[in-house]
C-alpha cells in the first residue's frame, strides 16, 4: 500500500476553507505521488463530548458524503478513539493509514484534550519523516471563514453572507411528507420536508430554488417553529413550488436557499394569512429574477 496524504476533521458544511484543503490536499498528493485521504469524524467530536447532538450540524452526513465525493474519504466513528492521547492518535495514523504527509488549518488540534497542537505535529512529524502542511485561513470580510461563524450566521438567517461562505447555495434536501395540509385550503400547496434532527435550521420566510423530478422551479419556504405547525416535535420546513402541480409525495427535494424575506408571523386569521403568502411570493419572484 503506497502512502497516503491525510487530512483530519469534521468538514461541516464543506465552506470555501474546507475546499482550499482539500484542492492543495489533492495537488500536492499528486507531487508527492501519496494518495489523499480525508479522515472524517461521522458526528462531530464537540457533540459526543457535550452529549448534545440536536440541530448542531449545517449539512447532513448525506450531503457531506456528496460534496466529498471526489476525493477518498474514511469516516471515522470519535467514540471509538476519543481517549486516545495525542501520541497514540499520530501513530495510529502511521500504523493504520500509513500517513506519509498531512495537511491541515493552523488552529488543528487534536488527542485526549486536544493535546496535539500544531507545535506537536511539527515536531512528531520531523522525528517520523512526515511532511506537515499547515495552511492559513480562508476570509471573508476580512475574518476567518468557519463552520461556528455559519451556524451563527444560519440562526440569523443572513442567507447571502452563508452563500458566500460556502461558495455556493445553502441548502436543505429531505423526502416530501404529509403535513396538515392547510395551505392546500387556501390555495398554497406546499411541499413538507422531512429533514435531520441535526440539522440547523434558519427561521422565518424564504425565496428558494427548488430541485425536484430532475427540475429547477421557483419557490418561497417557510420554516415554523410554533406547536402547531411542528411534527414530531421539529420545526416545519414547507415549501410552496411556483407554477408546479404535481404529486411528489416520497419524492426527494432540495431547496436552496437565496435570501430571507422576513420572520415568521403569527396572523389572525386565515385571510390576513393569504394576503401576505401573496406579498411573500410577489418578493420571492423579484428576488429570483435573475436564477
């Protein structure tokens, strides 16, 4: 087995510093004549440590494994080797992986208590042959491009920043369920998205892309979080398809999301409803003239 050139992490959402890695992962692999390797963790570490894995993630393991789906990935299960100690970490990737170079961010850190900062890497890597790659950030707006700075981004709903962040459209993707069915009644069919527990989800009103039966359409999406718009406990992602009558029941749809059009309301009663999906859809068609 040839030797491989390893990198290490998480990668959630796959943003435009995740991408720098893995393009100089691969280029430099290439050089070396190692084949690159991404060790991904399933879950991420901080949710096991803090016993916490609720709506903590901004993309599922489904897309992750799509987005990476150009490059060998292993995923790794952090339960499995989370007390494990720096030292032991390193020789396992020399041992299992026959790690023979590693790239990673300046602030990676890794082992029991994060003990393996990049000085240890540096000076592991110098005893053991290896060639250590140690890349600067990824910026946007003059500040570090990160998977905390999105999921705060995400909560308030500053869908654009997001988009430029990752490099392209934040998106949600699950199968069509069946929901109460009230914007049927009111002329407003929408599509209700069945989406992981671990997904972080924006709140409010907004103007989607929508990808269904091999098509793009135009649309707005909502996401509720009051107790009677919820199932399962979750908050409700319904989308309401521009010009498009079909049944997609146990179809899968993606929604990718362009800009937030405003929070979610509680109106006084069904007409007040309708008359501001009308003016919610009026400003989504705007806002997608140009998609």
């Amino acid at each position: 087995m040839s030797k491989t050139f390893i990198t290490i992490g998480t990668f959630d959402g796959v943003h435009r510093g995740h991408k720098k890695l893995f393009t100089l992962l691969k280029h430099e692999a290439k050089k070396l004549a190692f084949s690159p390797l991404a060790l991904v963790f399933k879950i991420p570490p901080k949710n096991i440590l803090n016993n916490n894995s609720e709506q903590s993630v901004l993309i599922d393991l489904k897309q992750k494994k799509e987005l990476l789906q150009d490059i060998k990935t292993v995923y790794l299960d952090f339960n499995k080797i989370k007390n494990l100690s720096a030292e032991s970490f390193f020789d396992l990737l020399i041992k299992k992986y026959k790690m023979g170079a590693i790239i990673v961010g300046k602030d990676f850190a890794f082992g029991k208590n994060r003990q393996g900062n990049i000085p240890f890497l540096r000076e592991r890597c110098k005893q053991k042959n290896i060639q250590l790659f140690v890349i600067d950030f990824e910026e946007e707006d003059n500040s570090k491009i990160s998977s905390s700075r999105l999921r705060t981004a995400l909560k308030a709903g500053e869908i654009p920043a997001i988009n430029k962040m990752l490099g392209r459209h934040f998106a949600l993707e699950g199968k069509v369920i069946y929901g109460n069915q009230l914007g049927r009644k009111i002329g407003f069919p929408t599509a209700n998205l069945d989406i992981s527990s671990e997904q972080i989800l924006p709140r409010g009103v907004f103007a989607v892309l929508v990808y269904t039966d091999g098509k793009k359409y135009k649309g707005i999406c909502n996401i509720g979080l009051k107790p009677t718009v919820t199932i399962n406990g979750l908050p409700t992602v319904e989308i309401f398809i521009f010009d498009f009558d079909k049944n997609i029941y146990g179809q899968i749809l993606r929604a990718e999301f362009i800009q937030k059009i405003r929070d979610e309301k509680k109106f006084t009663g069904l007409g007040e409803l309708t008359e501001q999906i009308n003016t919610d859809c009026a400003l989504s068609k705007k806002i997608l003239l140009k998609f």
